[in-house]
C-alpha cells in the first residue's frame, strides 16, 4: 500500500481519525474511480463531498449547458457559468477543491450505446440525473456490468434514495417496468426544494465513500424516502426478485438494446 503524503494526512485529518478508516480507508479512497451522472441538483453535492473526501478519480457526465434557472439547486455552478457546459463548470470547481483529484467530464449524454463502455471504466456510479429514462439506463447498465451505483431522486420537499450491489436488489425489482410517461410528475412540473438535492445528494456521496472504503451500512435491499416537510426519513426493505427483467433469474433484459431501443 503506498501511503499518504504529508499534505494529504492534513487534507484528510478528520477522515483518518473515523473508526474502521484510518489511512487504509484514505488509500481506498485514493485509488478509487467514481462516475457521477448528471453534474446538476443531485450531481453538484455528491461530486462536491466525494472530491472533498478524496476519491482519487472522478468521472463528470452532462450534456447540458447552465442555465438561470439551475442556480436555485445545482450548487457547482455560479452565475458567471450561465451558457457554459456544465461539465466545464463542474470541473474548475472541484479542481479548484482539490488539485490532486484526477477529474475527467464527458460532456454529452449517456446512452445504450456508450454506457457499458464508460461504466466499466468505474468502482462506483452515481445516478444524479432527474429523468426516468436516464436512471432506469443507469441501473440496466449497472446490473449488466455488475457495477454497483447509488440511486436517488428528489421531487418537491421529497427525496429517495437506495444503492445496488451485485446480489441485491436493483431498481427494477423495486418498479419493475419504467412507468409510462405522463404517469408521474416532474420537477419541471411541481418544482423542488433545492436544499432536498443537498440532502439526497450527500446521501449518495456517503454511500459511495462506504462501498469503497468498505466502512458501514449501505443502503442495499432498502429504500429510503426524505420527506423534508416534516423533515421525517422512512426505510422500507426491498427484496430482490426472482422476477426481475434484469437481474431476476430468467432476464428478459440480456443488453441495453432490449429496453432501450
């Protein structure tokens, strides 16, 4: 194990005094890859903690540009960003946080058709995207390359989240089928707190700084919901299906062409 530099047992002090982390956990850390879809209200806090924590090499994935409208939520952009690819954005700021952090941005879009090859190039991936069709893509893409990913969505005052390992249940046992649209609201629609993206979105960072440093409880075969009006966190358990199109024992979803044409 090649060991900490001076500054980098002063960056991380506080990390190295955790219980069960110490400068093994830091090392972990350091020699990890993290892909984080979607640098907007989900992506800015996890992108922010994991670089801060000192996860080595960080992936950053947007097709999109910042727009006023983003700055109520997506803390990793300022308004002199406003028409700048957020991708750009995101990587100045968590350069600017941590220089030895190896930050690489893919600024378009993630599709069946190059999401096995950049997935695979990951330990852990965090779904930070706010549609439907790119989440259920992130944990087909997850399941079939056996990477483990940490889901979360935010609508209004509410969040959820939950994280999938090989073995355990993925979203689909959860849903099953992706529900058709028009079947459910959007932030476009209803709106969101933007401090809700910052609860869920550290959630998501703390769950990949687990995996990977292998410290802790995740959130595996669970699922956990944030209601911050009542600011009240619920957790049910989810049980991996035998019927899963995707990871049951029968799949019916063997590619990414087979549910995302």
């Amino acid at each position: 194990m090649q060991q900490l530099t001076d500054s980098e047992k002063a960056r991380f002090q506080r990390n190295l005094l955790l219980p069960n982390f110490g400068e093994e956990g830091q090392v972990k850390l350091r020699d990890s890859k993290v892909l984080v879809v979607g640098a907007g209200g989900l992506g800015s806090p996890a992108a922010f903690y994991l670089t801060a924590a000192g996860v080595g090499h960080i992936g950053i994935m947007d097709y999109d540009v910042v727009d006023l409208s983003n700055l109520q939520r997506q803390i990793l952009h300022t308004t002199n960003d406003i028409g700048r690819q957020k991708t750009q954005s995101a990587h100045e700021k968590l350069q600017a946080l941590n220089p030895d952090a190896q930050i690489r941005v893919y600024p378009f879009a993630l599709t069946p058709q190059n999401a096995l090859d950049i997935i695979s190039d990951y330990d852990f991936v965090v779904d930070a995207t706010d549609n439907l069709d790119a989440k259920f893509l992130i944990n087909d893409a997850c399941v079939l390359a056996a990477k483990p990913f940490a889901h979360g969505g935010i609508l209004a005052f509410e969040g959820q989240a939950m994280t999938y390992v090989p073995g355990h249940a993925c979203l689909r046992c959860l849903y099953g089928q992706k529900p058709e649209k028009g079947t459910y609201q959007t932030t476009a629609q209803v709106g969101v707190l933007g401090a809700i993206a910052g609860n869920i979105g550290t959630i998501q960072a703390t769950e990949a700084v687990k995996y990977l440093t292998g410290v802790g409880e995740l959130l595996t075969d669970k699922f956990l919901r944030f209601d911050g009006f009542t600011l009240s966190f619920f957790k049910m358990n989810i049980r991996h299906s035998a019927h899963c199109p995707v990871c049951g024992d029968a799949p019916t979803i063997k590619s990414l062409t087979d549910s995302h044409p």
